[in-house]
C-alpha cells in the first residue's frame, strides 16, 4: 500500500470519525466523499461499515445516560425484520436511482426543516410508527447501507432531546452495522485485501470520534437539531452527486 494510499484512508477516517462523534451518524457520507475519488468501490462498502461501527460504539457513552431500551426496541425489531426485505429486493431496483432519490429527499427535507421555525409530528406517532421506520430504515440497509435515514428524520420530526434521539439512531445505526458486518463475513466479501485497511481505520478513527463526542456534550438541543439537518442535507448531497457524477 502506497502512502498516499495510506494518507487517503486516514483523511476519510479522521473526517468522518470527527463528524459522527459530534452527531451520532453520517461517518460513511463524510468518508466516502474522501474515499470515493481514489478507492474501488467494491472497498468501500465494508471499509465504511467497519469504520463507522467503530465511531459509534466509541462515542456511544455520550448518551449511555438516556438510552430507553423499551423506546428502542420497536426499531430494533422492525429494523431486524427489514434488513432481509431490503437484501431480497436488492436484484430487482436500480441502486443508482434509488440513492438519487434517497439524496434528493435528504436534501429537500433538511432545508425544508432548516428554512421553517421547527416542525414536530402532529399525528398520534407510538410503537407501531416506529417499529414502521425501523422496517424502512432495515430494508434501505439491506438494499444500500442506508440503515440510519429513515430513523434520524424520524426522530427530528419527534421532536425529542437531543440526547434521547441520538441514543435511538445511533444504537439502531449501531445494531445494523453489526448484522451487515457479519453478513459480509458470511456471504465472503470481508477479505485478506481488507486486513490493512482496518488496521489503518481502527487506531485512526478512535482520537476523532472522541473529540467529537466531547462537543456534542456542549451543544444544546437546537443546535443539535440544526446539526443534523445539515448533516442530513450534506448526506443527501454527496449521495445524489455520487450517482450523477458517474
């Protein structure tokens, strides 16, 4: 492996870890707008899911505190039950006009929401509606990685804490990532090719994702909210050009 090589996966890791530290999701679109102009993309699915597991679970104990497992469970469940939906119906959609859509949604919603005084979810919103965006949010992991979309606008819509709706993206996130992980492991696709990349993303991920766990302690919850929208629409971005700039 060149330096340069070496520079490129560390670059995408410090960047990606850094930003979910701070906000609990987004380290894939952050690094994959580092990696994606000089890594095979065949690399970088299980480089992204390896480095943002990672992230996560060292800037988890930001919000160990306000983690409600009864909260959470709906999603874990329906996101247990999406994530086969979403791997069966991989042969039959077009991966690339699914993301641009994904992309352009992200985006209209977030400066939708960061145009407005704050939307927060009218409607009656209990189990079942959650247990509905943890099957969304399984099926978009199981057809492109997408695992934490559905459930973090889900959860700006709510209108909860902030720490109460990064504690329920984040560990569904977090639950997600370890199912594709072993799914790769199964199905073959984690190989020897791999070895040195992990090496590189592991002790580079840990100081970033670190330090922005201890800024997420300062930020109140509208500025949380804000934060995630603009990652959102940052998400969607990067997302959408990466189909369109093919």
């Amino acid at each position: 492996m060149t330096a340069s090589l070496v520079l490129v996966v560390v670059a995408g890791t410090v960047a990606g870890g850094f930003v979910s530290g701070v906000s609990g999701f987004a380290f894939g679109m952050v690094a994959y707008s580092v990696w994606a102009w000089f890594l095979a993309p065949g690399l970088m699915a299980p480089m992204v899911v390896f480095g943002s597991l990672l992230a996560q679970l060292l800037s988890l104990g930001a919000v160990r505190r306000s983690l409600h497992w009864r909260l959470l469970a709906p999603f874990l469940i329906g996101g247990v039950a999406g994530v086969p939906l979403g791997a069966t119906l991989l042969p039959l959609v077009d991966l690339d006009a699914f993301r641009a859509t994904v992309g352009a949604v992200m985006i209209v919603y977030s400066l939708f929401m960061l145009a407005g005084r704050g939307v927060r979810l009218r409607l009656p919103a209990g189990r079942w509606a959650d247990a509905v965006v943890g099957v969304v949010g399984g099926v978009m992991a199981g057809l492109a990685g997408l695992s934490g979309v559905a459930p973090t606008i889900w959860c700006t819509l709510r209108g909860w804490e902030k720490d109460v709706q990064r504690s329920v993206f984040q560990t569904f996130n977090l639950s997600m990532h370890v199912a594709t992980l072993s799914a790769y492991a199964i199905a073959g696709r984690i190989t020897a090719e791999f070895t040195p990349m992990f090496a590189i993303i592991a002790p580079a991920v840990v100081i970033p994702a670190w330090a922005g766990a201890h800024l997420y302690a300062r930020l109140s919850d509208s500025a949380f909210r804000r934060l995630v929208l603009v990652l959102l629409a940052v998400s969607g971005t990067v997302l959408l050009g990466s189909v369109l700039i093919k």
